[in-house]
C-alpha cells in the first residue's frame, strides 16, 4: 500500500500566517506609493494654479502706468487703459476687481524694492514687487515666490 505525504494542518496554518504577513506588507507598501502619487499630484495642481496667477498679475503688472496702493496685503494700480486692479486676499480667495481670482489661498503678502533692490514703501521708487502665495488644502501647505 502507498501512503500519499500531504501538508498538515499546522503546516497550512504556518503557509497562511506567512502569506498573509507578505500581504500586509506589499498592500503597505502599495498605499504608502498612492499616498505619495497623491500628494505630488496636489502640489503639481498648486504649482499649475499658482503659475497662472503669476502670470495674469505678471500681464497685469506690465501694463501698470502708475500704483495706487502698495500694502503688505493689497496692491492696487491703474493700467495702461486707465483701469483700477486691485489684488487682495478675502477669506481665503485671492480677489481681482472684486471678482474671484484664485481659491484656497492662506497667505498674500507683497513686498516693494527700489531699482537698489532696497525695501521701499514709497509709491514712485517701487521697481520690483514680490509676491508671497500660500495655498492650503486638506491640511496641507504649498507655497509660492516670485519677483516681478
């Protein structure tokens, strides 16, 4: 008579508890990369948003004939056609004429040079503006700097 060797019950249960423990670990590791993805994809949607706010203030800012307001908070110019733009920050929107601009903006500040590149806060030696954002969403911070 042949006697066929399977596995035993302990074996089976040693096989399922190993399996199970490379499980866990490759399903951590699976989420800690989704995690990561989600993160980058944030601050990339930040980094596009927050171009393209630099780049409307940016046309803006070339057109300026003369600055009306030059706070830490606010700037305020007449363009070329006359018109008055102002950019503020109101309860997390950035704000354009009174009409939203960008959301889920924390933090607006500007900060004024002379042609020295000196702090200044008088209105007709301003040479260069920079502009501090910071956006804000799920907790999270993303912030932004350029001069102009």
């Amino acid at each position: 008579m042949k006697f066929f060797r399977g596995f035993t019950l302990i074996e089976m249960i040693i096989s399922i508890i190993i399996l199970s423990i490379i499980s866990l670990i490759v399903v951590q590791i699976i989420w800690s990369g989704f995690n990561v993805y989600l993160h980058n994809r944030q601050h990339l949607n930040f980094a596009e948003y927050g171009q393209t706010a630099f780049a409307r203030i940016n046309r803006d800012l070339n057109s300026a004939q003369s600055i009306q307001t030059a706070a830490t908070n606010q700037l305020s110019f007449t363009d070329s056609e006359g018109q008055l733009i102002s950019y503020y920050l109101d309860s997390g929107t950035l704000m354009r004429n009174n009409q939203p601009f960008a959301d889920d903006v924390s933090q607006l500040s500007f900060s004024y040079f002379n042609s020295n590149g000196a702090a200044t806060t008088t209105l007709n030696q301003i040479f260069y503006i920079t502009i501090f954002l910071t956006f804000r969403k799920n907790n999270q911070d993303f912030s932004l700097q350029t001069t102009l």
